[in-house]
C-alpha cells in the first residue's frame, strides 16, 4: 500500500434534505465548496484530499470530484453518520501519518487555519488536535496514524467523540479566530447568511 504523508478526508455523504441539492456543489465565490476545500488543504501542505460520498446525490458528487482529481470512496450505508464515513475512508485509502476530516458543509476553512494545526501537530506531542473557537470545537480536527485502529475498532453507535474522549490519547485543543469553522451549512438560510456576510467580511 502506498503512503501519503498527509490525507484530509472530507465527509459528503450526507441526503441534504434540509437543503434539497448537494452541499458538496453549492458555491462559495467562485467555487464549489468542495473544490474549494480541497484548494485550501492543498495549499496547506496535505498531499492527498478523498470525499466520502453516499446516499441520492453521491452520483453528482463523484462526478464533480473526478473532474477535480479528488480521490472518491463510496459509503453504501450512511445512515449509521460520520462515522460510518469516516471508516470508510481509512479502510480503503492508503495509510498516512497524519490525517484531517473535515465536512463538506463547512466550506470556509482557510489554508491558514489548517497549517496553525499542523505546527501544533509538529511542535506538541499528541494524538489528536482539534480547533477551539471561543473554547468551542470546530473542525477540522487532524489525528496521527495510531488513531486509526482505534476509530475502526469503535462498537456500533459510538461516535468520534468517544474516541476523542478517550483518557489513553492525547487531544490537543488548538485556539483558531476563523468563526466560520463553527458554522456548518444546513439549510437554504444558513446558506444565505454565509453568502451575505463572506462577502462582506
């Protein structure tokens, strides 16, 4: 198996059914917010994007993803939530040392705030790192390669914040200031909102 250094997997296998399209293909400036996800973790230095899709709209996905050069796994059974994706993504994409998962539906994080967590991943020992704002977590959250096991290993029904929660690692809480790395895209309202102020921001 081939190795990255540093695999950002972005969780688009959601139905969007408060939103009624694909969030992966709304845009942002000029760009979808998928595209422009994988702009940014790239800028940051991450060698390797994969989208998780699934569920009614991961045809459209997959093919706005290819057009992208995005690596594409495909979860068949989204209901079990993120997690389900995100096991889905580490069993079938090369190991790396670093990781980061972030959604789809929060398509404001800037290579700037990714590289602040990589230097914390570089300069504290550690685990996990996850974003604060305002001493509340964001995304995304970056893990080393030892995590793996333990999110795979996960009974049915636990979530990453059991992982996350667990006394054996390492979380490191990483202060940011971007206020969009809180705020996710749910609805036709959200979506106005987050075109309304990036705009005038």
């Amino acid at each position: 198996m081939s190795e990255a250094g540093r695999r950002a997997i972005v969780l688009s296998s959601g139905d969007s059914r408060r939103m009624g399209r694909p969030k992966a293909l709304l845009t942002l400036g000029a760009e979808s917010f998928l595209a422009r996800i994988d702009r940014e973790f790239r800028a940051a230095g991450f060698d390797s994007v994969t989208v998780v899709v699934g569920g009614r709209h991961a045809a459209e996905i997959q093919s706005a993803a290819s057009e992208l050069g995005i690596e594409v796994v495909s979860n068949a059974d989204p209901s079990e939530g993120p997690i389900s994706s995100v096991r889905c993504a580490l069993r079938h994409c090369p190991v790396a040392d670093v990781y980061a998962i972030h959604p789809v539906d929060i398509p404001a994080v800037e290579a700037s705030d990714i590289r602040t967590l990589l230097a914390a991943a570089e300069d504290c020992p550690g685990d996990v790192w996850i974003p604060s704002i305002e001493r509340r977590r964001a995304h995304p959250v970056l893990f080393r390669r030892s995590v793996v096991e333990r999110i795979l290993a996960l009974p049915t029904g636990k979530t990453l914040r059991d992982v996350w929660s667990n006394p054996a690692l390492s979380i490191n809480h990483v202060e940011l200031d971007n206020r969009w790395l809180r705020f996710d895209v749910d609805t036709l309202e959200d979506y106005q909102a987050l075109q309304r102020d990036w705009v005038a921001r």
